[in-house]
C-alpha cells in the first residue's frame, strides 16, 4: 500500500478527447500507487471526465490560470505541493521548476513505432516515471472512467424517457466533431440511421455537446424515422453510460470515439483529414471508414480542395461496417 503522504502531479490535456486517451495513465497510477493523493492539472473542458473521480483527490482547472500573472500563480502553487512524483503529459516548463535534476525525462518523446496517442502517453507514464518501467501495462479499457450514482441514476431516468428497455439495440450516433473538416456528411448520417432503424431493428441515439445541436438537428430532419437526441442531456460520462449498453456508436473523429473506445464498445469510426493510426478506434470491434486519397490524411485545419476525403465516403459503406458488427455481436 502506498503511503498516504505520496503525492503524485499529472499535467493532463485540455480537451475531453485526449483526456480520454490519457484516462489509462490515471488508471494505472491508482492501481500501482493506490494510497497515493493524486492532483490532476487539465483543461476546463476535460474536467467534466474526472470531477468527483474518488481516485483524484485535487482536480485543477489549468485554464484559469491563462495569463502570464496565472501562470506564475499556478506554478507556485505546484512548487508548493512538492510531488514526489510528476507526469507531464504536455512537455510544460513546469518539470524545469519541479524535478530540475531529472528534467530531461520529460523532454524525451515517444519513438515513432508507437503511433496512437493512447500508447504515446502510456510511454511517457513509464519514461517520467522509472518505478513503472517494465511493469505490466495497463489494459485497454481497463476502468478509464469511473461512473458516479448520480450519473446511473441520471441515465435511468433518459432511458424510461426514451423507452429503452433493451427490446431493440441501441445504435449511438455522434455526427459532431470540434473541427467542422472531420464531420461526415449530414445525408450520409442520416441514410444509416434510417436503414438501421427500418432493417437492422435498431434504436439510434444521437449524441453531441450542446453547441452541436444545429448538427444533429440537421441529421434528424432529413430522416424518415424517429430517433431520440442526448444532445444536452448528458454529461460525458453519462454519455458514457449510454455507450456502455449500446450494440454500436458511429462517430467522427471526435470526443465521442475516444469515450467509446474506452468503454470498449463496437465502434465505427469515420475519419478524412485526421490519421487513424494516431486517434482511431481501439474497441476489439471497430472498423475505419475513409477514403485513400494523396491528400488524406492531411492534419490541416483547412482542406485545400473540397473535402473530399469525407464526401466520398457513402452511406453503403457505413451501413455494411454496421450491420457486421451488430451481426458479429448477436453472436
């Protein structure tokens, strides 16, 4: 058991998709130091994955400290707090600060074999921390998130508003993304969401943050069928949860993915300008959609042609990934 005293600092990401891919380094330092008092360093909008995580005792909104005058507060604060044990996740300058004589740990980067990013910040984890190194490694899906009550019983009260009794399986869709490039199109969503109402037997659920309402409604406007919205209803780990009883979740290149990803559900992913092999599915049941084009995957934040890499995908092709996983997981 470790000592109580043990205090451990992880410098975390900004925004909820890679947070999620960073849960497995949480995970991990609770499992191997599990006494320890652990403050987590993120991003306004990943804080909303680990608030009220009893693993996380200090939960620190790095965003507030956003001016220079804040940033100096906040590493004072941090020297204060003296950890013993530091993961950047970020390579900040606050290693410099904390852990002079072992700074060049934190400056090190993963080697180039390893390409997602869940990997990446697990080889940082074990490169900033030489107590790990050579230790078993943390499963996927191994308890990234943890649920609350209130959270089950918040996604009680969805499920007999929508009456989702588990008669029909659950197809969760999430049609945003932050990046308006990453999107698929409205009619491609809204065609599979048809056909695996009106032949696979399906309830679909959208889901989306609540500035992607407009995008969803969207979606559903061009349907002949009825589908239910979780656009502003849930948090991102009761959406979590929705996940976690679904057959399937279609998503972009998105927050979305990531959590169902963790939870291991059967995934499809449709991707154009990001790379897969650093932000794809990584359920035991996924497939990728996208195009192979000389220009995907760009990483640009603008396409220079017409977005190809996404229009071309065809409803056909997510539909038929679809219905072999939901084929696969009847079995």
């Amino acid at each position: 058991m470790t000592h109580p005293s043990t205090r451990i600092l992880v410098i975390g990401p900004s925004n909820i998709g890679d947070a999620i891919l960073a849960g497995g380094v949480i995970a991990e330092l609770h499992r191997r130091f599990p006494g320890a008092h652990l403050t987590l360093v993120v991003g306004e909008r990943a804080q909303a994955l680990f608030a009220e995580d009893p693993r996380i005792q200090t939960l620190v909104n790095a965003d507030a400290f956003g001016a220079f005058a804040g940033r100096v507060k906040l590493a004072l604060a941090l020297w204060r707090y003296q950890p013993q044990i530091l993961v950047d996740l970020r390579h900040t300058l606050y290693a410099l600060l904390l852990k002079p004589l072992s700074a060049w740990r934190y400056l090190r980067q993963p080697p180039a074999r390893l390409a997602h990013m869940r990997d990446r910040h697990l080889w940082k984890l074990r490169a900033q921390v030489p107590s790990l190194a050579g230790g078993p490694s943390a499963a996927a899906g191994d308890d990234v998130l943890r649920f609350t009550a209130k959270d089950q019983a918040h996604v009680a009260i969805l499920r007999r508003r929508w009456q989702l009794d588990g008669a029909r399986r659950l197809t969760v869709i999430s049609p945003g993304a932050r990046s308006h490039i990453k999107r698929w199109t409205a009619e491609g969503f809204a065609r599979v969401a048809d056909r695996l109402i009106e032949e696979a037997g399906c309830e679909v659920l959208f889901s989306g943050e609540p500035e992607e309402k407009p995008i969803v409604e969207e979606v559903m406007g061009l349907m002949s069928h009825r589908a239910h919205s979780a656009v502003g209803l849930t948090t991102i780990r009761q959406l979590g949860l929705l996940m976690r009883e679904a057959a399937l979740v279609i998503a972009n290149d998105s927050a979305a993915l990531h959590l169902a990803s963790s939870l291991r559900v059967a995934t499809i992913a449709i991707f154009g300008p990001t790379d897969a092999d650093k932000y794809g599915p990584t359920s035991p049941h996924r497939r990728v959609i996208r195009r192979t084009l000389f220009c995907a995957p760009c990483e640009q934040a603008l396409c220079r042609f017409n977005h190809e890499c996404m229009r071309f995908i065809a409803p056909e092709e997510v539909f038929n990934a679809a219905q072999a996983l939901l084929s696969a997981s009847a079995h």
